[in-house]
C-alpha cells in the first residue's frame, strides 16, 4: 500500500496530526458565522490559514471565496475537492462555549465543518505533496445556501477548468456518526421556487358578494396544487409541490385584495423539471378565471440536480472501503433536498457522499438548520481522512 514513496498507512497519524487544528477551525468559524455572498472574514480566514501551510497557489476566483492548487511531484489527473463556508440566518440555541458571536447568524448546516475538514486535508497534502499524482485543486466555496449560488459562479470563473474529477460531502446528522452513505446516480433533487399573487377585490368582509375573495380562490389553490403530484405525474417518478408562505389580509372584518403564495418544487427528471410550471400555472389560471380573480406568476429555477457518476462513485467506494473499513461504507437514500454541488458535476463527473455526524449517545440530535443544530466533532478527522485518501488514491 504505497504511493509513490509514501506509506499510506500512515494515514491515521497524519489525520491525528492536524485533529486538533481541524477542531479548533471549526470552532472559530463556528464562532464567525457569515451570511451567503458575506462570507468576508471567513474567506480571509481560510485564505491565511492556507497561506501559512505553503507550497499551495491560492486565488480568490470570487470576492468571498478561495481556490487553492496543490500541484504533486508526479503525473497524474486533477482531482477537485469542494467545502462551502456560508452560515444561515438562524438565531443559534446552542450553550457551548463556542456559540455563534454573530446574532442571528449561525452555522446551523455544518459548513463551518465542511471548511475545517478540506483545511486538515490541505495541510497534510501540501507536506507531503512531492509524492503526489496530479493535482488537487481545493474549492473553498461561498453561497450554497441561497441562490443562485457560490458553485456557479466559481464555475463561471473557471474553477473547474482542467479538473477531471470532483468530490464533495455533507457532515449529516441523520446519519450516525462512524458511517459513510454513498449514492450512486441521483441524490439531491432540483430545488425550484415559485411565487404566486391571486388577485381579487377587497372589501368589507360582511359583503362577501361585492368582493373577489382572494382567500378563498387561493385556499383552493393550495389543495388544487397537489392534483399535480397525485394525479398529473407518475407515481413512480419523484416530486414535490409545496406551498411553503400563505401571506394575506390584516384584520377580521377586512377582505383583502390579494394574496402572495410561495412554495418550492423538487425534481429529479428534466422534463418533469420543464413541465411543472405549465401545470401549476394552468391550476392557478383556472381558479382565477373560474373565480373572476386574476393571478401573477414566476417561477424561479434553483440548482440542477445533484447526480452523482456511476464510474466516481465505484471507484470512491473502492478508496473508502479500503480507508475505512467495510462497514463503514453503507448506500444511502437520495433526498429531495437541494445542493449547487451540481454546478461543478456539469464540468467533470463527481460524487458527492454524506458523513454520519449525528450521535443519539451524546444528544446530537438536531436536523440540519435547525437552532440547536450541531456536529458530532469526532466526524471531522473522518472527513479529513476520506479527502485525503481521495488525493491520494482516487487518480
Ligand atoms: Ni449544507
């Protein structure tokens, strides 16, 4: 088991080298939270924590992210292996001593882990990056909570440019901690969104037969969406429909002129993807019209599908496997969640798999954004291990 002139089996000592950075990272960045597109101080942070590792290029490809290239002693392909960095706005109800400093900023999804994580990693390969195949290019993204999203616009800036593969991976807390769930094919659906205005006439709530009731048009809205799912689409075939913002009205005795609904579509399948707005505007048109409302509508389209290439996945189940052992390795399920990952997998085939950072034991219980989110800190030298087996192996 070597490559080049290393041993790889002294994988574990090095992860153990650097366990006590990656925790102490995390926490500082757990401390820092910053919104989507502002994550300025945490990109600094990343790009001199880099910096003082040496023997890596860095560039920030965009104002608040940092690509950094770690060029090995040998041949090889280019491997790209992406963290995002970007908290939510959530007000954080933890009590530990490293709570969020930020009110109402937190890091509620475990990216402040994904960046300590590919931190440790970088710092063992840039020592030991003589004997390395290739290149690793370490993507430090911004945005992967709001669209449209830190990956594309890296993608756009040419962070992918010459890279033949790329891996990604969520800390998940559904998954216990000393678990590795990997997806062959489809795995995170396409999140879209759409806003809806019905359009009535308001007025005194007591004369109902002098307004347009645009409460009641849209209620039947809602409860007409779900035609889509239930009886326009193959139930085989994956989707949602939810209305997710019911805004209307101010007082009792007052019908309002309008209501704004908002909700979000998921999808896996192109074509499903393409004919949702159709049918939820010919729902919405013929309520309106059957009512003598009438309607606005957009529809917004979030990140593609995260699908994730047989070829990579075989093989990243092979270095895994090897890294951690069998059991650790178990087949996830795909989710109907959302993640720009997919942004990178237009450019080169990818995987993107999940870390079991959830653990009953210790209460770490919590589902991902919520206040009392947190990770299992025992996963971090887990993710560092699996990335730098990855550089190492996965050529
Ligand atoms: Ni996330």
């Amino acid at each position: 088991m070597s490559v080049g002139s290393l041993d790889i089996r002294k994988i574990d000592e090095w992860v153990e080298s650097v366990e006590e950075d990656v925790v102490n990272w995390r926490r500082y960045l757990h401390r820092h939270p910053e919104l989507s597109f502002h994550e300025e101080k945490t990109s600094q942070f990343v790009y001199d924590t880099l910096t003082s590792f040496g023997g890596l290029e860095l560039s920030r490809p965009t104002k608040t992210s940092v690509v950094a290239r770690l060029k090995g002693g040998r041949p090889g392909r280019v491997l790209a292996i992406r963290a995002d960095m970007d908290a939510l706005p959530i007000k954080e109800e933890n009590d530990f001593e490293f709570v969020s400093q930020n009110e109402g900023v937190m890091h509620a999804c475990g990216h402040d882990g994904h960046t300590a994580m590919l931190l440790g990693a970088a710092k063992i390969l840039s020592r030991i990056k003589e004997d390395i195949p290739g290149e690793i290019r370490f993507l430090f993204q911004h945005a992967e909570e709001l669209y449209p999203g830190g990956a594309e616009e890296m993608v756009q800036a040419g962070v992918m440019d010459g890279v033949d593969q790329v891996i990604g991976a969520h800390l998940w807390a559904p998954l216990e901690f000393g678990k590795i769930a990997l997806i062959s094919g489809p795995m995170m659906a396409a999140p879209d969104a759409f806003h809806i205005t019905i359009i009535g006439k308001g007025g005194h709530a007591a004369q109902p037969h002098l307004t347009t009731d645009s409460i009641a048009i849209a209620a039947q809205v809602v409860t007409n969406l779900q035609h889509i799912v239930s009886r326009n689409v193959n139930p085989l075939v994956p989707l949602v429909v939810s209305v997710t913002q019911f805004i209307a009205g101010t007082t009792h005795n007052v019908t309002p002129g309008s209501v704004y609904l908002n909700g979000t579509v998921r999808t896996f399948k192109p074509e499903l993807r393409e004919e949702v707005p159709t049918l939820i505007e010919r729902i919405v048109k013929g309520i309106t019209d059957a009512h003598g409302a009438t309607y606005k509508f957009k529809y917004e389209y979030g990140y593609r599908p995260v699908i994730n290439d047989e070829a990579v996945t075989a093989n990243l189940r092979e270095v895994l496997t090897e890294a951690f052992g069998e059991d650790f390795i178990q087949d996830g399920q795909p989710t109907m969640g959302g993640e720009d990952f997919s942004a990178y997998q237009q450019k080169a085939p990818g995987c993107f798999f999940l870390i079991g950072a959830g653990n009953t034991e210790k209460g770490i219980i919590h589902p991902h954004h919520h206040p009392k989110f947190t990770v299992d800190e025992a996963a971090l030298p887990i993710g560092v291990k699996a990335f730098v087996a990855c550089a190492l192996k996965l050529v």
